[in-house]
C-alpha cells in the first residue's frame, strides 16, 4: 500500500518553529557560558528541523550563526561592519567565512 504524501499539519509547522526558537536560545546561552561546540550543535540541530519541516529562519536568526561552521555568532567570535552601500557584513573569527546580508533603506543598524 503506497504511503500517502500530504502537507504536515499546522500543528506539526507551529512546533518546529517553537523548536528552532528553543533551540537558538539555548545556542546563545551556551556560547555566552564559553560552551562552543555545545552551541554549535543546537544551531545545526535547528538547522535540520527547518530543513526537514521547510521552515524559513526569521531575518534575526539568520543573521545570529554561520552558515559554513554553524557558529553562534556574538560579538566575541564575530566583526560586524556596515558598508555604504547598505550592506551588513559578518565575518566569522572562527571559520574565516564572510556573511552579507541586506538592509532596508533608513533602516541601517
């Protein structure tokens, strides 16, 4: 009997949001206790569950990790510069990896 192919419910997506939200708290809190590769482990964790239940990241979690090394991404492993041309760039200080990510007009952090 061939297994049936529907949509996950909403109650399924709603969780996994939930999940991926636990999951980057827990990520900040252990990479503020020094604990990096337990940090890097909770976002490559949330990574999978948004693979796996096709959820997008919010524009703040995506700019929070690594996406070569999966480092949670604070000021103590990360430069954050502004370019003029409405760019943000993160550089990871672990992985070397370069991160550019847009920002809306008037609105330059």
């Amino acid at each position: 009997m061939p297994r049936k192919r529907g949509r996950r419910s909403k109650f399924q997506e709603e969780l996994a949001r939930e999940r991926i939200e636990r999951l980057f708290i827990l990520a900040e809190e252990s990479s503020n206790d020094g604990e990096i590769e337990e940090s890097k482990r909770f976002i490559e964790l949330a990574r999978l569950i948004g693979k796996r239940y096709n959820q997008r990241f919010k524009n703040l979690q995506r700019v929070k990790f690594c996406r070569k090394c999966n480092s949670f991404l604070n000021s103590k492993n990360s430069k954050n510069r502004i370019s003029s041309k409405g760019w943000k760039i993160i550089t990871c200080l672990s992985c070397g990896h370069i991160g550019r990510h847009g920002l809306q007009k008037g609105n330059k952090q």
